[in-house]
C-alpha cells in the first residue's frame, strides 16, 4: 500500500517538475486542431482538440459554426524533450455538439490551416464507413466477446436470445443484461426493446446484480429475465436499449493513460478528466427471423395458443339435483403463451343450459411462461338421470413439431337427481296426476316429474315499471303526437285539394258562359251577351267585378271593365247595339280577364298551402 | 316553405321526445324479467309458491313469450292446488311480443297510416300501395290496442302471499269470513278501502281481504 503511494507521489511530482521546466525549454511555437470522431450521429459529442505549443503562443478563440455548439470542458499540458530539447503544449479540450444533421466545417483555428470537417448523421443511421461499429454513444466499441461497450468501457448492454427461428405469437425467453462500471455509470431507466414488432414482458425494478469482468475491468451486471414475443412474420434485427448516465472522458484515450493508471474515478475527476452525460446505449443487434403460423391443419377453434400444452377435466361434482349450478373446469398446463390460450369450452349441449366460461391463470416461474390456466364454466342440468359430459378439447401450435396439436380431457359422468324444489312443492301436494300436460310441454307422471326450468342468466335491461309501455303517459305522447301531426296534415291537404276543385268548376262555369256570348255575338242579341257577361262577371272566380274595382281603386289597368259595364248599360237602357268587332273585342276582354284571374287564385291556393 | 317549418320543428320534437323516452328507460332500472324469473325460481325451491307466482306473474308481464316463465308458473300452480289459469284464443296476441315490441309496432302503425293517408294527396297514382299501408298500419294499431286490452286485466290482479287467507264480508278485521283462498290463488282486485281489498276469484266469488295476505302484480308507484 505504502509502495504504490510513493510511486503515485512520484509520478506527480515528476509532472509538475516537467510543467515547472517548460516555458525554459520552449521552441518554435505552434498550433494544431484535431477533430475526432470526424463523424457523429445526431446527439452525440466530438472532441476538438487545440494544441499550442511553443513559447508566448496563446490559444486561439473559438470559431461560430452555425448549428454546432462548441464549449471549453478542459485544459491540459505537456511537456516533451525532443533531442534534449524540451517542448511544452497546452491543449485545451471543446466539446462540439452538432444541433442538426448535416456536414459542417469548421474554420481553422490554427492560422493557414485548413477547415475541420464533421459530419453529422440522423440519428438511427446506418454506420458510415470510417466510423467505428458501436460508436452509437461517445466512446462505444464492440468487443469479440459480442459486447458493444459504450461510453469507453463504462457500459455495456447486451440482450441473449436462446432461439433465433421463432413463431409469430411465440413467447421465447430473453436475458438482458446491462454492466455498469462503478463510478463510472448508472441506469437512468429500465431497458426497453427497440421496434414495435416485438412484445416485451415488463421488466422488474429490481433486476439481479452479478459483479463481473469485462475485458479485465469489473463491472456491475444488472439482469432482467422476461419474454418477448413477435406480433409479424419476418427477419428482424432485435437491439436492447438502456439510458444511462455515464461520466466521458474530455481528453484523448493516450492523455488519460495516467488516470488510468490511477484508476479512481474520484482522482479522474479531481483532475478534470471526465464530464457527465446522458447516454442510450444499445445492444448489438442479434437477428432474428419470425415463421408464418402454418394455415394448413389449423384447426378451427386455435386460439392462436404457441408451445406445448396439456389438458385435463373436472366437474364440481359429480352429483346434483335438476337446476342447480355446476362447475365444469378445464385445466391447461404447460409452457407458452397463455395470455392466447382461450377456450369456449362446451358452447351447445342438450338438456344443459350453458353459460360463458372464466378463466383464471396462475404462473409457475416468473416469467409467467409455464403455469396452469384454468377455465371455469356454469352448467345447469334441466333433466334429472345419468349425463355424460363429453370430453373437452383445446388446440395450440407446437414450435417443436411445427405442426398444431389437439389435446382432450376425459368425458365426464355426472349423474341429475330431481329438483329439490320438486320435492319441496310436491311434499304438501299429491303427484300430478298423469296425462295432465307438464311444465315442459311433455306428459308429467309421478315418477318422471320435470321439474322447474332452470335460472335464466340476468343480461336484460330493467325497466322501472311493469306496466307496458303502451299504457305509460310518456310513451303515449308519441304516438299522440303522431296521429295530431298527420291528422293536421291531412286537413291541410284536403282543403286545398277542396279549392283546387272550386277553382276548376268555376273555370268550366266561365268557359261555358264565354261560349254562351259567342254564340248571342254571332246571333247580334246584344242584350244576351250583356246579360251574360254581366252575370259572369258577378258569380265568376273571386267575382271579377269586384277583383276590376279593387284593381281600378288602385290605379290599375281595368278601366276596360268599367268601360264595359257602362256599355253593357247603355245596351240594356238606351237600346245601343254594338258592331261585331266590338262584340269580339270585349269577349276577349272578357276571357283574357278571366284566365288572369284564374291563374291568380291557383297561385294564391299554391302559397297559402 | 314557410308553411313546412311547422312540420319540421313537430319531427324534431317527436324524435327528440323518442329519445328522451328510451334514454329514461335505460336509465330506470328497475324491474328485469330474469331477475324476476329467477327470484321466482328461489322462492319456489324455497317452498314459497305465492312470492314465486307473484314473480312469475310480473316477470310474464315484461316477457309474455317466455315459455320457461309459463312453463314453471303452471308447474307451481299445480303443484299448489291451484288451478291453472284457462287458456283463451286471443292469449297468442299477448304471448307472441314483449309489450315493449308492441308498444313500438303501434307507434310504427300510426306511422303507417298517416303516411298512406297523406300520400292520398301527394301521390295520388300508387292507390294500392297506400292502401296497403293504411292496412297494415291499421292492423299494427288493432293488434296494439288488443294487446293492451288483454294484459289490462293483469295489471289489476293480485296474488295471496299466505296460505288460507281467509276473504271477509266487510273491510274489517272481524267481518264475517266467506270463504278462504289459497296460497298463489291470483284473484282481480276490484276495490280498496284502507287495508283490505275487495277481490274477485275466477270462480266469481269476491270478499274484502287484508293488504298483508296479497300482493299486487303491479305494484303501486
């Protein structure tokens, strides 16, 4: 203990000593940039290294690139004796965190230098040649062991598939283990499998912890056990990822060799070796390919049920008396996926009223992998006497036989006595007597009672009360209302049917009228045709006298009307006699007058209905 | 088409009237037919052949066509000493529907009607299909109306509860007994008077008997 102290004591003395000696020994001053990696994904971190070295030479400022983030996170110095020469550099470390995906140059910081170039991926991108497979993270590396490292050695995630050929719907058990370097890393949040073609069964907060070497470095393994499944058919590339918190180190692999050498995280960090981060670290992906459920021999009840399975059968008891309630149980038990093992069980039986299973599942290993489902199904027998419940049965694919497998119970026996309730209502009355027709439709005798009907299951919806709904006021204002609605309608369009007919016997009545004044026109009987236009004029379609002076009240055009009227006075009083065309002109007067009139009542008929 | 503004808003209120009606159904959950059936069922394996007639008598009300219901309520009556009650021609008018159908067939028959009465005037060609109409909605309406007036007697009828309740000629506890009546006897209520109720037997007979010995089929709000 005491040995490695002095030798650490001395080595940092030497150190200052060398950092003491080197502005003495300084020659020609220089600066240089390096960039590494010189290729990123998207939310991950390169190193801009500035080195000066040299006497009286000072740290250039730092370029803006727009979309890259550049900050100070360290400074070292060194000092090298070249042919007894001694050389003292500086290097000051930036952190370069490109905001964007994309290239970006980044303007020499040395003068006369040329621009350093980093190129920036999306994220999820496939690894660009000259970048290290694994570098996901700052630092990743895959080892042979087929462990990526990330964050240089300080984590590791990897996901250990047994099978690598599986089943849709197949649940396959799985190992993810995460190796946390002490000091060096911490998990942020459980791993989590990447793609949504796979289920993974929740994992446990509280995994198993194994100390273990990596590589000869001791890690803290973290493991979950748990199952996935595949929900498609196809080759997959399955990965695993952590978010961790993991402390990087600011300066190159070669100038952290000393604090490797010390190899305390706390003495890394008292010298400004390393910054904090947060990272997602990835598995190595490990392929595999997902099979098609067979469609040949599927058999019609599968359930999509994968693995192997057994089946056995059970009833309540093997006695019970007509309508009371039985138990009939399936057990399934084996290894698979259960949460798809379903059964309806026994849907249809004669002289059994059957109700829908429940299933209940109990694992045996934490997984939930392998355990017993069982499914529990009420019967009630409506017929006394010896029943045979018939075997059940239950499907699945077996990955093993690639084939689907059918597995069977046992039938049962089960033997009905009559109804309790037979017995009961009977003890106070004699038997029925034969012939009289039985409860069930049949002919009932004393010894072959049928008993009550069994329970029916209560699935309808209540009602808040007995009386039909037909009787109940609220109900009864529908139908009401209805009968008002088309009642009223009815009126409405019998009475315009009723005018329209009005109008169409009055229009027969003028036509005739009009056809009586021709003929007294041709005839020269001035006062006939005086006489009857006068008379179709007071009893025609809404009395066209009265319609004339309501228009010529209004300054309309009938003057005509009055003009005729006043003529058809002067016929009847002074004994004028008018010529023929005058005797054609006011009979059309007349018509035209009437066809208005008409078209005007069957258009106020049409708005008014 | 200021005129048909009437008739729109008479549509709305119907349909809205309509859902008000079943939204209100679904929300008064009260009575079941298997609820009742089966506490019918209990009470007869319980060796309590009133409450058992009494609840299939209302669970028939609300399922009429089920034949488990008919089935077990004569098995419970014969059982009892009761005679069954007489099968008549217009039963299979209440039997084939639940009165809720029913119910919604004579709204759709008045529906009928009136549209085969207005297409009178609107589409005056097709005679035979309004008549149709008119037809089957009449028949919809009638079979309604039948209904209602079958089950009418049912909603006043009454089971005795205790076994030989004995009916009074007075509505007082120490009238004179006439006769007694059985246990799951179903007897017509004609009259009520504080706590008796006049019943009448299917035989014809009637007497005033304690409220505490029956029970209405339809119980009162």
């Amino acid at each position: 203990m005491s040995t490695t102290f002095i030798k650490r004591v001395g080595l940092l003395a030497s150190i200052t000593a060398f950092f003491m000696m080197a502005p003495a020994m300084a020659i020609t001053p220089t600066v240089d940039a390096t960039l590494e990696p010189s290729q990123i994904a998207l939310g991950e971190s390169a190193q801009l290294t500035i080195t000066t070295s040299g006497k009286g030479t000072d740290f250039p400022k730092l370029p803006q690139v727009a979309g890259l983030e550049l900050h100070i996170v360290g400074q070292s110095q060194r000092i090298q004796i070249i042919n007894g020469a001694a050389l003292a550099s500086t290097s000051m470390i930036v952190s370069v965190t490109p905001q964007t995906a994309g290239i970006f140059a980044i303007p020499g910081v040395a003068p006369n230098s040329q621009p350093l170039v980093l190129r920036v991926t999306p994220p999820g991108s496939p690894v660009l040649p000259g970048k290290s497979p694994g570098s996901g993270t700052p630092g990743a590396s895959s080892g042979a062991n087929g462990i990526r490292m990330a964050a240089d050695g300080a984590a590791f995630v990897r996901l250990i598939l047994p099978k690598r050929d599986i089943y849709v719907g197949e649940s396959v058990p799985v190992d993810i283990e995460v190796g946390l370097r002490d000091g060096f890393a911490r998990p942020n949040a459980l791993p989590t499998l990447v793609g949504s073609d796979f289920t993974l069964n929740n994992l446990s907060h509280q995994p198993e912890q194994t100390p273990r070497a990596v590589d000869g470095k001791p890690y803290m393994v973290l493991m979950w056990h748990s199952v996935v499944a595949a929900v498609k058919p196809g080759k997959f590339s399955l990965t695993v990822e952590a978010p961790l918190t993991v402390r990087i180190r600011t300066r190159p692999q070669r100038d952290s060799m000393i604090e490797d050498m010390l190899g305390d995280p706390f003495m890394q960090n008292i010298f400004g070796a390393s910054i904090t981060k947060d990272i997602t670290a990835t598995s190595m992906p490990s392929e595999l390919t997902v099979l098609e459920l067979p469609a040949e021999g599927r058999p019609p009840y599968f359930s999509g049920a994968v693995g192997s399975f057994k089946i056995g059968g059970d009833i309540s008891s093997n006695t019970a008396a007509a309508g009371d309630p039985l138990t009939l149980r399936m057990h399934v038990t084996g290894t698979g996926n259960f949460d798809r093992v379903d059964s309806a069980m026994l849907e249809h039986l004669d002289q059994w009223k059957t109700y829908p299973p429940k299933s209940s599942f109990k694992a045996t290993d934490a997984l939930g992998l392998k355990g017993e489902k069982i499914f529990e199904q009420p019967l009630i027998a409506s017929k006394p006497g010896p029943h045979t419940l018939p075997g059940l049965a239950f499907s699945y694919f077996d990955p093993s036989t690639h084939r689907y497998e059918t597995a069977h119970s046992a039938p049962l026996n089960v033997t009905i006595s009559p109804s309790l309730a037979d017995s009961s209502l009977n003890a106070n009355a004699p038997p029925l007597p034969a012939g009289t027709p039985s409860p069930g439709g049949g002919s009932a005798t004393a010894s072959s009672n049928p008993g009550l009907q069994p329970d029916h299951v209560a699935i309808e919806t209540g009602t808040s009360t007995l009386v039909p709904p037909y009787l109940q006021p609220r109900f009864l204002a529908i139908p009401s209302l209805l009968a008002l609605t088309f009642a009223g309608g009815w009126l409405g369009l019998r009475r315009r049917a009723s005018d329209r007919s009005t109008a169409r016997s009055a229009a027969r009545d003028i036509n005739r009228i009009l056809d009586d004044m021709e003929t007294a026109a041709r005839a020269g009987d001035a006062a006939s045709f005086f006489t009857l236009a006068r008379t179709a004029l007071e009893t025609g379609p809404r009395s066209e006298l009265e319609a004339g002076r309501l228009e010529a009240d209004r300054g309309g055009d009938s003057d005509d009307i009055r003009r005729f009227l006043a003529l058809a006075d002067e016929v009847n009083y002074a004994g004028l006699q008018p010529t023929r065309e005058e005797f054609a002109r006011w009979t059309d007067l007349l018509r035209g007058a009437f066809q208005r009139t008409l078209q005007r009542d069957a258009h106020s008929n049409g708005k008014s209905s | 088409m200021k005129s048909r503004a009437p008739i729109a808003w008479l549509i709305v209120g119907l349909l809205c009237l309509v859902c008000r009606t079943q939204a209100a159904a679904a929300e008064e959950r009260g009575y079941s037919a298997s609820a009742l059936y089966n506490s019918a069922n209990a009470y007869a394996r319980a060796g309590k052949p009133g409450l058992a007639v009494l609840n299939y008598e209302r669970a028939r009300l609300l399922a009429p066509d089920d034949s488990d219901v008919d089935a077990n309520l004569r098995f419970v009556r014969a059982s009892s000493h009761v005679p069954a009650e007489p099968r008549r021609w217009f039963d299979p008018l209440v039997t084939i529907a639940r009165p809720a159908v029913v119910a919604w067939l004579g709204a759709a028959g008045v529906v009928m009607m009136g549209a085969g009465l207005l297409a009178g005037f609107l589409a005056p060609r097709r005679r035979r299909t309004r008549r149709a109409a008119i037809v089957v909605g009449a028949a919809l309406v009638a079979f309604t109306v039948g209904n209602g007036m079958v089950l009418w007697p049912k909603l006043h009828e009454a089971v005795i509860l205790t076994a030989a309740t004995p009916a009074r000629a007075s509505p007082a506890p120490m009238g004179d007994p006439l006769f007694v009546l059985p246990e799951a006897e179903t007897v017509r209520i004609t009259a009520e008077h504080d706590d008796f109720v006049l019943v009448r037997t299917r035989t014809g007979r009637t007497g005033w008997v304690s409220r505490a010995n029956l029970a209405a089929v339809v119980p009162p709000r």
